[in-house]
C-alpha cells in the first residue's frame, strides 16, 4: 500500500501549474522551430519567431507564456493500492494546489475562472475550480497529467454527431476553417472517435496530453487505421493554408492527435479540440516517495531566433495619428505602435453599452474619439514590471459592440487577436476605421512594449478594467484595413492555392 500525503499531491499540482506558465514542451519548441525554419510566408514566418521568443523569454524570466493562463484541466489515475493521508476529498487537495499556483507571489497567474456562468459570472480570484477527470486504475502509484486550457482555443470545440457512412476527414475539413484564427495556430488538433458525446470529447481532451511525434510516425509509417487518419489529416489541414495566427502559410497545425472507442452501431460521434501556440500540460507520477520532481529544461533547448524590423515597416504616433493617416495602411503591413491606447475586452464594452442604453456617456477620463483600444486582459504585474504578460485575446467577441463603438464614440482603431467576423468588417469599412492583428502566444514580448499601465474606469472588473497603456514599438499587423480587406480571408487563400492539396470544392 502506498500512502500519498495530502501535501505532496498540493504541493504537486501546485508546481506543475507554475512550471507549465512558462516552460513549453520541449517537443513544441522543436516543432515550432521546424515548422518556423520551413516557413515561406512572410507573415507567418514573423509570427512564430514571435511565439519562439516570447517562449524563450518566459522561460529565463520565469513569467506566463500568455496572459490567458487557462482554466485548469486534470486526468488523475489513482492506483487501487493507494491510500491518501488526509482529511480533504481528492477535488479539494487538488482545487488547493490550484488556489496556491495562481496566488504564488513571485508569479503570479491570472485568474480567468467565473462561477455563476449564465447569471452574475463573478470571478472566483484564484482560478478554483479545477475540471477533474479521475479513474481508478491497477497499482500503488497515482498519475497526474495537468493542462490550463486557455479560453480562446477551447471555444472553438466542436462536437458533431456524424452518420456510420459520413467521411471524418470531410468534416476536419470543413470544420477548421469555421473555427478561424482565434485558437492561436500553429498548435495540435486533438480528436475524440467513438463512444458518446461527451465521451468523445474528453477523448478529444486527454489527446492534447501526448507528445508531438507525427514525423516520427510519417518516418516509419502507419501500423493502424487512427495512425492512417493521423497522417492523412495532418497533410490535409496543413493543406488549407490558414498557417500561424491565421495569416496564410505552410504550417497551420504541428500534429493530429486521435484516441478512439468503441461507439452505438446508429452513431459515429466526432469530437475535434484545439490546442494553441500557448500548449501548457505536463505529467507528473507520485509513488509514496515526495512530491513531484519537475526538471527545468535547458535553455539550449530554445533556438537563438531574432525578430527584426523590416525597412518597410511603417512607425505610428498614436498620440497624434489621424484618421487620414490610415487610409494607407495595407492588410498585412507590419506597424510599431506607440504613444497612448485604452484597453477594453467583453465585460468592458457591455458596459459602456449599458451606459449609452441608459442615455449616459462613457466613463470620467475615457476619451476614445481618435484613440486605439486594444483587446487585452493583462496579468498582474511582479517585481519591476509594469504590467503582466498582455497579449491580445480574440477580437470576434468583440464584434457585437463594434458598430457602436465606432458610431458614438470615434474610436479610428482596435488592435486583437486573429480575424474579425462579416459585421465588424463591415463597420470597419463604413467608418474608415482600422483593425490590428497583435500575435496571440507573445504576451510577454509584448508587455515589454509597454512604458506604462494605469487603470482608467471599471477598476472592479480586475483584468478586464480599461486600462490606459503607454506603449513604444508595440508590433502588430494590418488585419482589416480601412477598405474593409481583411488578411485573414486573403492570406489563406494565396497559400491554399499555392499548396494546392484542398480541391476547389472545399475552397
């Protein structure tokens, strides 16, 4: 019989969600390397060597990879022969190793977790609860594997409940290019086959868990019917061009990954979960003898890669831009920001919503007539910083409020995260306005472009108060310009056609 202290499983999970804020696998690293060293398009090229920084950066200064640091997933396979030493269920040692990870000084993570979901959504502030998968298995060891799910990749789940007769590849494909760019590729697909509906969708989960190894598998070839899928899915997805961040390329995801069961002879229940450019899991086994040992990976495990301004790249004051300055500017064209923007995501806009149903204006000292409002829910602040890891959450959730706010309050620009959807473009156009893409897994890189963070209005809204940031050389990308062409309906176009594995059909 082996005894697992109550603090040696806290203590654990508690680690394990550190580690994983700022150490990528080292597999994706590899992967992400190899997809950034064959890359031809330009675009995408610049946006992974942003991801291979940023994970660099996070992992010498020991902060999150992205300022979403997720919703935490775990699978524990409690061995038979094992007994725990404590007065807590097995839920509340492991929800305390969650409190302690994101409330950790030196570190700390943002809380993302709401309760009350379809009423108030009131932030619980340490990240608690935990999503629990557990099984009792043969043995005295218990197995952990430990993920933080962030919210913009697991929104674009998708469940379908195909026929026996239905092609899977078929609906992959159809499927990945409704889910956009807001999951953050390049990442994995993880697919759940068989079972029942919510069985395939924590097949589709648990996947995401396992190594990146498709070029091993297309080395030595297929021995299986799942490894054949694999193989075909992956060459095919890639085939689309959607590539890193959306912006049309060679690599839009780094490996299928498939676990299967036995399903209903009326049903073929088909699960597909993204994981993004910000993959956090890692696994940890506890055999009696202490808590989890957790190794810090080399840093010669991370490539020496250099971003560097190009000499076209245009520099904008946005203390002084105009809104005849941006009738130039062209999807795709990579600008520095600097100067003064405000910082609003959903529960922001729904307030100023309210305010102007109400008859009222924005709130004392938000002024956006002219001004940039960038899409961001920053993490706290630790020791010198001004601000946490701030990269850009996704924009189509935001599309709703985009009329308004280009209407009645003169906003010239938004910067986020991956596409925006047919209305937004359309308000986009109609205003002359612009939208900036800022790369999503770059958070830290990005809060280093940021002089200065106050918050401005909505301070109890936590990370989603409108902040006022002072930024200098703040990258980002022309997504939608003030003609309403957007590079995200551009970019993949030019590289599924230069590709050319998608038939015209499914274009």
């Amino acid at each position: 019989m082996t005894v697992i202290t109550k603090d040696d499983l806290i203590l654990s999970i508690q680690d394990a969600l550190q580690y994983i804020s700022y150490y990528h696998p080292a597999d994706f690293i590899k992967s992400v390397n190899e997809a950034y060293e064959r890359e031809e398009s330009k675009a995408a090229k610049d946006a992974m060597a942003q991801i291979l920084i940023n994970s660099r950066m996070c992992a010498e200064g020991q902060r999150p990879l992205c300022q979403d640091t997720g919703i935490v997933n775990v699978f524990i396979s409690v061995g038979m022969d094992v007994r725990f030493e404590t007065d807590q269920s097995l839920e509340d040692m492991i929800n305390e190793g969650v409190r302690r990870a994101y409330l950790l000084p030196d570190n700390v993570l943002r809380a993302s977790v709401l309760a009350d979901p379809a009423g108030k959504r009131t932030n619980t502030k340490d990240n608690t609860p935990a999503v629990i998968h557990t099984e009792l298995v043969p043995g005295d060891k218990v197995e952990v594997h430990v993920a933080a799910k962030g919210g913009g990749s697991e929104a674009k789940s998708k469940l379908a409940m195909l026929n026996p007769a239905d092609s899977i590849v078929d609906w992959v494909l159809k499927t990945v290019p409704t889910m956009g760019a807001g999951w953050c590729p390049p990442g994995m697909l993880g697919i759940g086959i068989g079972g029942t509906a919510e069985k395939a969708m924590l097949l589709a989960k648990r996947s995401l868990m396992d190594s990146i190894d498709i070029h091993e598998l297309q080395a030595r070839g297929p021995s299986s019917r799942i490894e054949e899928l694999r193989l075909e899915l992956f060459e095919k997805v890639n085939g689309l061009g959607i590539g890193a961040q959306g912006l049309g390329g060679l690599t839009t995801v780094l490996d299928i990954k498939i676990m299967d069961y036995p399903t209903h002879a009326a049903n073929l229940p088909v699960a597909m979960i993204p994981n993004c450019a910000a993959t956090r899991h890692t696994h940890f086994t506890l055999d009696g003898s202490g808590p989890a040992d957790l190794k810090a990976p080399k840093l010669e495990d991370w490539p020496e890669i250099t971003w560097e301004v190009g000499a076209g790249t245009r520099r904008v004051n946005l203390d002084t831009v105009t809104e005849t300055d941006v009738l130039d500017w062209q999807p795709g064209e990579t600008i520095l920001l600097s100067g003064k923007m405000l910082t609003g995501r959903d529960a922001a806009h729904k307030r100023i919503r309210d305010l102007f149903a109400e008859g009222k204006g924005l709130p004392e000292g938000v002024d956006l007539k002219g001004k940039f409002i960038y899409y961001v829910g920053p993490v706290d602040p630790v020791r010198e910083e001004i601000v946490g890891p701030a990269g850009p959450t996704t924009a189509t959730r935001m599309d709703g409020f985009t009329e308004m706010m280009l209407e009645k309050t003169g906003l010239l620009g938004m910067v986020g995260k991956a596409e925006r959807g047919p209305a937004a473009i359309d308000a986009i156009r109609d205003h002359k306005a612009v939208y900036l893409m800022a790369v999503g897994g770059a958070a830290y890189l990005v809060s280093k472009a940021i002089r200065k963070s106050r918050v401005v209005a909505f301070e109890e809204l936590g990370m989603e108060a409108i902040h006022e940031f002072e930024v200098e050389d703040m990258p980002v990308t022309v997504a939608v310009d003030s003609k309403g062409d957007s590079v995200h309906v551009s970019g993949p176009k030019e590289w599924r056609s230069k590709i050319g594995l998608i038939p015209a059909v499914q274009n």
